[in-house]
C-alpha cells in the first residue's frame, strides 16, 4: 500500500514537471512563430498548449481517481482518467481543425520564414518534449489516462523534428509550400492519436473485455485447478486504468460454503497471477445453470 502511494505522489509530480515544461515551450513557439513568419512552428506551439491543458486534466483526473468507494460510486472515481482520455481526445481533434485550417491558408498564400529562429525553438521543443516522453513513460504501459499524455509528448517531439528538418532544408531550398505542407502532416499524426485515445477510451467505458485478457484462456485455467469441474458466464471489465474485475460462475462437487473458501483463494491468486484480475467475483454452484456457456446471454437479447 505503501509503495502504490509512493509510486502515484512519483506519478503527480512527473506530471507537474510536463505541464511545466508544456507551458513555457509554446509560450517561446508562438513568439517566434509569429515573428519567424512559420505556420509549423505556430502549430507545433498550438499543440504544446494542448498538451499543457492534456496534462493538467491528467493530473486532476489521476488525484481525483484515488478517492476510495463510496455509497454513491462503489468502486470509487477510478474511471475519471478514462473519462481524461476522452477529453483529451477532443482537445486533439480542436487542435487539429485549427492546424489544418490555418496551414491550408498559408499553402493559398505561402510567405516566407524566417529559418534561424525556427531552428532554435525547434530544438527548443525537442528538448521539452523529450524530457517529459521520458518523464511519462514508465507509467504509458498500464495508464491509459498518462498514455494519452504521454502520446501528446511524442506527437509534439516527432512534430518539433518536423519543424527542424523543414527548417534545414528551407536554409538551401526556397520551399515556401513546405511549412505548411509539414503542418499538414502534423494533423494526420494527431487525428491518428485521437482516434486511438478515443478508441481505447470508448472500449473501457463500454465495458469491454480489457485488452489482451482471453477469456477462454482464464476459463481453461480455472477448469484445470484441482476442485473446480467447470467455469461459465464470464464478465471482465476494466474499473479504471490500473484494475480489472471479473465475475464467473464455478461448479464444483457438493460440499459445505466454508469448504470453498480456499479454493476461492487459490483461484483468485491464479487470476491476479496469470490474468492481472484483482477483483474477482465468484458464485459457487454444484451444477451450470442456465446453458453453462462462456458468456451469459442477458434477459431481453
């Protein structure tokens, strides 16, 4: 328990040190954008914004997320950091309109840009969103809610690559088309993320089964352990980022409750073990009812 608190007081201050330095970045980018004459840097910058507001709702929803359960929400407000994910979702898509209209005009009315202070906030904004990839990515692979931030960060690092490499080339090749055409680009990343982000997040908040549990697999292990003759009406679901609830139906031989307390343990062990499930539901039976299948066909379908 001690560690878990720990590692999310690590996670909140990881997040302020990105919003942070999402703040300061566009602030520089939009200065020297509107001064350099360059769309890609103004859109490079309109993106960071993006990811300061990602970031703080990110952080909000992940403090707000570790309020136990209430009469109210018994599993407490562990799927704020989904519903995180959707926001940030359509703060992507907002962001993306805007780079593609503006970048769009400028490909009608191309102008030129001043290259040298393109270069250094590029770079400025390599360095920036780097160093907050690198601060979010231990926590991107079980977080779907800092797996969007983190996806921002690594948006705004490959766009800030763009920028640079736009940049370099326009110091020998007079390309006026290509900042815009690279903030084009910039869009087709971004709505890729957001539709990912939006995806992911839709699936929780449907109750879909989590991502990468075989529910014929947890069904074929259990049926294996000593005890249990048969596993039916499975239902898994993801609680919030970080926890997975299953409820199933075991029969078993005819014996007394008490008796199935151990077994239930063992079994739960094999779930969080195995599968990650660490919030198992079982009802015990001496015999399948209804048709014993995998899922359970719900009245009124």
């Amino acid at each position: 328990m001690n560690h878990n608190h720990h590692h999310a007081e690590a996670l909140g201050g990881r997040l302020l040190i990105s919003m942070l330095i999402n703040l300061l970045i566009p602030a520089a980018q939009i200065t020297g954008g509107i001064i350099a004459g360059s769309m890609a840097l103004i859109s490079d910058a309109v993106h960071n914004i993006g990811d300061f507001t990602a970031l703080l709702i990110a952080y909000v929803a992940h403090k707000t997320g570790k309020r136990g359960p209430s009469l109210r929400h018994t599993f407490g407000l562990r799927r704020m950091e989904v519903f995180a994910a959707v926001v940030n979702a359509a703060l992507l898509g907002g962001s993306a309109v805007y780079i593609a209209i503006e970048a769009l005009h400028r490909l009608a009315h191309p102008s030129p840009v001043a290259v040298d202070i393109v270069v250094w906030l590029a770079l400025l904004g390599i360095v920036g969103n780097g160093l907050s990839a690198w601060l979010l990515h231990r926590d991107s692979g079980h977080s779907l809610n800092v797996r969007g931030a983190f996806l921002h960060m690594v948006g705004d690092l490959m766009t800030s690559v763009a920028v640079l490499t736009g940049a370099l080339v326009m110091r020998f090749i007079e390309l006026p088309w290509l900042d815009p055409a690279l903030s084009l680009a910039i869009v087709v990343y971004i709505v890729f993320n957001c539709v990912y982000l939006l995806k992911e997040a839709v699936h929780v908040l449907m109750n879909g089964t989590p991502r990468g549990l075989d529910l014929e697999a947890v069904k074929t292990e259990v049926e294996a352990m000593e005890g249990v003759d048969s596993l039916h009406y499975l239902h898994a679901w993801s609680i919030g980022d970080q926890s997975v609830a299953l409820t199933c139906h075991v029969v078993v031989p005819d014996q007394s409750i008490t008796a199935t307390e151990t077994l239930s343990r063992n079994i739960s062990a094999t779930l969080l073990d195995r599968f990650g499930i660490d919030h198992p539901v079982m009802q015990f039976e001496t015999r399948a009812c209804g048709h014993g299948a995998l899922l359970c066909q719900m009245a009124g379908t």
